[in-house]
C-alpha cells in the first residue's frame, strides 16, 4: 500500500516499475499513520485470516535491497546532484531485507505456530503509546490534506508544519509535505528542513529501527 496525498497518480509509476502481481492499495488520506502508527515506510504489518494484529508495525523491506541495485548499475552522469548526495545519503541506512522476507515467509507457511507470529499481550507491548502530540499531528495533517486538495496550498503549509512540530518522528508527514514542493524532497522556503539535512541531522543509521525478530 502506498501513502501519497496524490492517490493513483503519484503512486502509478512505483507499482508500473515494480510490475505488482497482487492489488496495490493507496492511502490518499494517511489514515495508517493515524490508525495504526505508521511513520515511514515500507512498513509492515501482519494480520491474521480472523483479522487479528500478529505483529505492529515495523521496517519491513521486501527480500531485495533494491537502492544497492540501483547504485551498482551506476547513475547518469548528468543526475541533479541532490539526487546524488540523496542516493549517498540513503546508501548508508541500515536495512536487512533478506531477514525480514525469511520471517514473513515462515509465518505464511506455519501460521500461529510460527515463532514470528506474536501473542495479543506482547502485540500490545510492542505496540508504541499514542501520546496527544500524535493525535494533534493527525489532525493537523487531515486539514492540510483538505486545504491542499481545495488548492489552498499556503493554509496547507501551515497545518503541515504544525504536524511536523507535533510529531516529529513522523516521516511520511515530512515526506510527504516535502514532495509536494519538490520531487526530490530538497530545501524550499516553506518548510524549515528537507530529507537530506534531517537524515544527516539524525544519523543515516538511526533512520529505520530495525525489526525485533
């Protein structure tokens, strides 16, 4: 599923590219940030056929480390160079995508008996608090969302920094905001930062939590 105020436009290229063989859901109003605790992505989580939360919400990469892919193959030599300090940066974040798929599977195949299938009671435990900061995010970026699509893009502005200050570790408030300015998600003088200086900021290797498996 795919988190993009643009709906089926934005997303359409990423699922075309990756030439999807299941449905391809799109979350135009970031109603799983909201509901379950999304704040990046990919993130994952596993539900059961009697519609039970297995496991919350965590960095889930496919089986593929599919940045390392596309550095190796080399890029143009006439790419925006904030695409490639962009690329330099993200090739440093921690994943490990082949450990994840390797769980995933295993609970696909042993169902509740799998030793990555989790009880209720350490559901709830590993499950973060929705402090008030959060709900105030929420609401905030629900108004921008509205404010944007009724082409009110300052008075969306507003409400999304104001997310942006409530909830902090929400990235795909961030995002989000940023590539409605600009693909890329660079520096514009609407917001006070951009993803290239926060991950700098924050340390590329603190970027994904990796998964407790």
């Amino acid at each position: 599923m795919a988190l993009d105020v643009g709906g089926v436009e934005a997303a359409a290229p990423w699922i075309d590219a990756a030439k999807a063989e299941h449905p391809s859901l799109v979350d135009e109003g970031h109603l799983l940030d909201e509901r379950l605790g999304i704040d990046n992505v990919p993130m994952g989580v596993w539900i059961d056929e009697a519609g039970m939360l297995v496991r919350p919400p965590e960095v889930a990469h496919p089986g593929r480390a599919v940045l390392g892919e596309l550095l190796a193959k080399g890029l143009p030599e006439d790419a925006p160079p904030l695409l490639l300090e962009t690329l330099a940066e993200a090739a440093k974040i921690r994943i490990e995508p082949q450990r994840y798929a390797r769980a995933l599977r295993d609970w696909v195949d042993r169902g509740p008996a799998s030793a990555y299938a989790l009880g209720p009671d350490e559901v709830v435990t590993r499950s973060r608090p929705r402090p008030l900061g959060a709900s105030q995010a929420a609401a905030h970026f629900e108004l921008g969302q509205h404010l944007h699509r009724d082409g009110d893009f300052e008075g969306a502005r507003e409400h999304f920094r104001a997310a942006h200050r409530l909830d902090p570790g929400n990235w795909t408030y961030k995002r989000q905001a940023w590539s409605l300015e600009d693909p890329l998600q660079g520096p514009t003088e609407h917001y006070d930062s951009d993803w290239l200086s926060d991950v700098r900021a924050s340390g590329a290797e603190n970027y994904y939590p990796l998964p407790d498996l």
